[in-house]
C-alpha cells in the first residue's frame, strides 16, 4: 500500500521597503527575485509600506489567492509590527503561529547603511533563515480563561485615587489598598501646588471623599499587599489588615483619646518636624476618620500600663484585642500606585544635613508652612525657633549625582521656586532668598511663566556649585558657593538652609515587585514594557503601573498616568472571559527527573512539581500554562533537555541557523 503523498509546504515571502529605510541600503527587488528561488517558495511580492492597510490586504489576498500555508514578512523588528501580521494572517484563515518575522531594518539596513551591497546578502540570508524556520511552524491553539470583572489598586496617593474612581465610574468593583492610616500620599503632605498655587487639599479632599463614597470602591488603608499569585484575569491577592486597636464603625474622631494620651513621638508625618501621640490621626481630613493605635509605642500594649485613652473614650471603640488579619481577594488586573518618598540626604556630608539643625529639605519646609502643620504654617529655625530673615536654597542635592541619584527628579525646581514665592507672598516680603541651581528644569505648562515670575519677585537665583555648608565663628551657618556663570566663590551667611533633594522609589516597591514578578530599572522605580509603546504596562499582563512607581513625575503627569493605567485595566477586565496563546513552554515528561532548576529559573512562577508521596514518585513538572510568558529561561537550563518552547521548538531554530548560514546557492 502506497503513503500517502505528504501535501507541499506553500509559503509566501513579502519584503518591505519601509519607505526608504529599508530600500536606501537593501535592493529589495533582487531580495524578491532571490527567495523566489528558494525551495516551497509559492509566492514573494515587495510593498513600500507592508504594514499599511494596502501592504496587510497583499497578504491577504496572496494567502486566499495563492492557498499559502506559511507567511514570512521581511520587515522592521518583530517587537513592532509581529502582532500587526499575526492578526492579518488569521483574518485571512491561516493559524497566527504559521507566520514568521525576519528583521532587515534594525539588523541590515540601519548597521550597514554604507555598505549596501553586504547588505543586500545579508538579508538575503536572514529571509533564507525565515523560510527554513516557517517550514517548521506548526499551528498552535488558544485557550478561553474566565475573568474577575474587579480591581486591586496598590497605593492610595493622587495616582491611586484617580485610577480607582475611572475604573468604579465605569461599573467595575475597586480595592484601594493603602499602608498608611489614611489615603492622600505626599500631596496631602503639600499647602500649594505650582504653577496655579492652588491649596493642595482643596484639590485633594474632594477627591478622597469621592472615593469614599463610591459604593464600587473599598477602601482598606493601614493595610498590605503580603502575597500575589495567578494572572491576567484570575489574581489572588493576600491582603494583611493591620490592627488598628479602634473600632472604625465606633469612632467618631473627636481626639479625646488623643488629647489624653500621655506617650509623645516623633511624628513621620511633619518629616520629624513636629510630634504626635502614640493614639493619633495621621493629618486633620485624613480619611478613613479614624484614629489609629502605634503599637510599638503605646505602653498599654508594651508594657500592659496606661489605657488612658479607653477610658475616656466616649464611644467606646478602643479595643486592644485586635490583631492583624490576613484577607484573600480575586481580582482581574492590579494597578500599582505605590509612589515615592523624599531622598534622605544625610549621607552627603558637605550639605550638614542631620548635622545642623537648621539644614532641612523642601518637603519639611512644606510641613511646616501647613497651618495644620507642627509650626501652625509659621516658618521657624528649629534650632531657635526665630523667624529666619535670609534663605539658601540648594537644588539637586543628591539629584543628577553620580554618587547618589544621576536622574532628574522633576518636581524639585518648581517645588523650591514655589516655595520660595510663599515665603515672599505669605511669610516675609523682605526675606532674602538665593537659589542655587545646576540648570531650572521648568518642563511642564506654565512653568517656564512661574520660573520668570519668581526672578521678578525678587528670588535670587545663583548658577553654581556648593562647595560647602557648615557653622561659622559665631555660631551661624556659613555657606561658600562657585558660582560658575562669574567665576567667583560666594560666602553666604543663610539662616535657613533647605535641600531639595528629589524623589526615590517608595521602601514597599522593592518587596512589592518581587511579590508581582515586576522588573525594575536600575534606580529601583518599577519598569513599564515599553517606554513609548507602554508606558504604563508591565510584563505580566494585567498589572499596570502609574504615578511615581514608574519614575518620578508631577501631579498632572501622575493623574494623566493613572487614567491611562485604568484604561489598561478596564480593557483587560471589561470581558467576561479572555483568550490567551499557548506558545508556552512544554514538558517531555518521559524526560523530566524532577530536579526542579525550571522552578528556580522561571521568573513568572510558571512552573509547579507536586510533592513525592512518602516513598513514592514524584510528578514530572507542569507548566501553568495561563501564567507561562514564552520566555524559554526553563527550556535553556533544563539539564535533561525535558522541556521545549512551542513555537521556539530546538528543530525550529536549528533550521534557521542552517538556512542563514548556508550558502546562498545551496538548498535547505
């Protein structure tokens, strides 16, 4: 009995000029001519635009006309443009993974530029290679997931909030999760906000107050985020409610117990400028209202002493009984919102910071120019508590450094320049101000107007370099400046020195990207997928990121961003069920000895081995297949080669390599 006749592969070359890109230094013509020639080669036409809407119909047609099995494009990066004609091939009935890419733009035609005819046999290689790699291609199905139509929102700052309150406006379910006892992050730390001078709570509380009463959104703060599993679409989330030792319902937020509270601390909230009770509320129009308990300086707790402020609680809702909770929570996307905090400048010795009393940074100066503040909104020396009369003000201190942070931190110009035109506006019109700037960064709408109206008020803005801040003869701070545009040393004798010192990642993002699998960039701010292209995506899908978690940025920018993220998450929630591919890693379990150095290498958990039974077998190792990232980090490390990426498979890429190694002439 005769075998049946094996049916001849037919593929389909499309070369593209990309406008002049490709064409400038590649002959796409005599690229054509030659994968013509190529062994199963049905069909190869060239386009100026292959990616155009006239270029992706060619494909089309080809494939219906020409009854095409395998498509190669010769293009631009396959990070481009691959999605673009694995839609274009299935619409027209092929499966999306019988389609290959070969990149003769960033590989050829832009690092050869001045040697076209090198070139133009290199890209013939390459498209040889994609031919002998798509004649391996095998077709590979999708799988259908369910989704949680919710979202978890990690931080409860300005970006935070307003990603919450777009995915709550369009119906879905929200949880806003915040460490700290109340939601607002550092804008509620600010009086104004530059270039408007408009009051920071003013735009902040009724925000805070949409959120909470949303009926879509909770709203858990004093809370963390211990633990993430699963994906896109089916996350479990672990959630540690802290004990906050008062009743939330019972709570009224008079401050009796407040008041009464005879433990005194260091109050983080005014940056240590001010103190704060062990019972407190962590600013006026903190919201949840309710005070929270500092277990590690209560003595009622500590030392089983005191309880002052249970007994004159008028409605009854201390109860030093609560412990921490864990809770469990499916949502279908995460948005992080996880922000940033100031730059702690003492490390830098020649600054005095920590040394000097009256050395402190913008976001201390803020606090106290707060009428809630721990100054009551006056500016004073904390070393005397006198009104100070002449101003230094330091930009990128540990900004743009080498040694401590190289980046631009964004906010700092504006935020001292703002400040500096309080103190002339609000506090002392005939306050002497210097500013000592590298170069004003005034990027934003309307800022570069700010920066000039503050040169008119009478802000004095030195370029130059500090050498050095310390205590003079007579007890006075004593500065000396370069200052680069005269060339001469200024001595300055400020009573008031502030850093701005600019922003660094949040101390939760490190732990927080470790538990979601996120990359960081070599500050430590979280990283998107794409600069450009996804700004605000990261590499597991369903998990977006927004505000100063991705890099420090202003006000407008962090609300511009967390709308952009909620989009994001809405697009990945709004179906009810999503489909996902399953060119994923592959387990041969004839040849898995359970070792289990995949489940160490994969860095999306993707991989599990079931537990040997006491004296039995163990289960060779699974891939979870909607957690599986097709990145092949499992398939490179396996010692006993047990495990194979679809679509990537070791007789795929060995025939690639053949083919663009081979000689032209030669067949493959």
């Amino acid at each position: 009995m005769k075998k049946p006749k094996k049916e001849k592969i037919r593929i389909g070359v499309f070369v593209c000029h990309c406008g002049a890109n490709i064409a400038n230094t590649v002959d796409v013509k005599d690229v054509v001519k030659f994968a013509r020639k190529l062994p199963d080669v049905t069909f190869a036409m060239d386009h100026q635009f292959m990616c155009s809407e006239d270029g992706q119909n060619s494909i089309s047609d080809a494939i219906s006309k020409k009854k095409l099995d395998r498509v190669v494009v010769a293009s631009c990066s396959p990070r481009l443009h691959e999605h673009t004609f694995r839609v274009t091939v299935a619409d027209a009935g092929l499966n999306p993974y019988q389609f290959e890419m070969a990149n003769i733009r960033e590989n050829v035609s832009w690092v050869h530029h001045s040697e076209p005819k090198k070139a133009t046999e290199k890209a013939k290689h390459i498209v040889k290679g994609a031919v002998a790699r798509a004649k391996k291609l095998e077709a590979i199905d999708q799988m259908t997931v369910p989704v949680t139509q919710s979202v978890l929102v990690i931080g409860g700052g300005i970006a935070g909030i307003q990603a919450a309150l777009d995915v709550a406006d369009m119906g879905f379910q929200v949880t806003l999760v915040d460490k700290k006892p109340s939601i607002g992050g550092n804008m509620a730390r600010l009086v104004e906000t530059f270039p408007t001078g408009d009051c920071a709570m003013c735009i902040l509380s009724p925000k805070m107050a949409e959120v909470a009463r949303n009926p879509a959104i909770e709203i858990l703060t004093y809370s963390e985020v211990v633990d993430v599993k699963g994906y896109i679409g089916n996350f479990v989330v672990t959630i540690r409610k802290k004990a906050r030792y008062v009743d939330k319902k019972k709570c009224v937020g008079c401050g009796d117990c407040s008041e009464k509270c005879p433990v005194e601390v260091e109050n983080e909230w005014d940056m240590g400028m001010g103190k704060r009770k062990a019972i407190y509320l962590q600013f006026p129009q903190a919201l949840p209202r309710t005070y929270v308990i500092d277990k590690k300086n209560c003595i009622k707790i500590t030392k089983n002493k005191c309880g002052v402020c249970k007994k004159v609680c008028p409605a009854d809702a201390i109860d030093f009984k609560h412990k921490d909770k864990d809770i469990e929570l499916k949502v279908g996307a995460i948005i992080v919102a996880t922000g940033a905090q100031e730059f702690d400048p003492t490390g830098i010795l020649e600054y005095g910071y920590g040394e000097h009393e009256d050395v402190i940074t913008q976001l201390q100066l803020a606090r106290m120019m707060d009428p809630s503040g721990p100054t009551e909104g006056k500016v004073i020396k904390p070393s005397d508590e006198k009104i100070p009369k002449k101003y230094l003000m330091i930009q990128c201190a540990g900004s743009r450094d080498e040694k401590y942070n190289p980046y631009c931190s964004r906010v700092c110009c504006m935020s001292a320049i703002k400040h500096a035109m309080m103190i002339l506006s609000e506090q002392d019109p005939d306050a002497e101000i210097y500013l000592a700037y590298t170069d004003i960064r005034s990027f934003g709408k309307g800022y570069e107007e700010y920066y000039k109206r503050a040169t008119e008020e009478g802000v004095r803005f030195v370029r130059s370099k500090i050498a050095e801040v310390m205590k003079g003869s007579k007890g006075k701070l004593v500065a000396r400046l370069e200052d680069t545009d005269v060339g001469e040393v200024l001595t300055i004798e400020p009573d008031l020195v502030v850093l701005s010192t600019g922003l660094v990642p949040d101390e939760s993002a490190e732990n927080l990207a470790r538990m979601l699998r996120l990359e960081k960039d070599s500050y430590n701010f979280l990283t998107e997928r794409h600069p450009k292209l996804a700004p605000v995506d990261t590499k597991i899908d369903g998990i977006y990121l927004c505000g100063c978690a991705q890099g420090p940025k202003d006000i407008p920018d962090s609300v511009a961003q967390a709308r952009a993220a909620a989009v994001a998450a809405l697009k990945a929630i709004s179906k009810k069920e999503i489909t996902m591919n399953l060119a994923i890693a592959h387990v041969d379990e004839g040849l898995c000895n359970q070792c289990g150095i995949c489940i160490e290498a994969c860095p999306y958990e993707a991989i599990e081995i079931e537990e040997k039974e006491e004296g039995g077998i163990g289960q060779p190792a699974s891939v979870i297949e909607a957690v599986c990232k097709s990145c092949g980090i499992c398939a490179a490390e396996c010692p006993t080669g047990a495990i194979e990426l679809k679509h990537y498979t070791t007789n795929q890429m060995i025939d690639q390599i053949d083919g663009i190694c081979r000689d032209l002439n030669e067949k493959i």
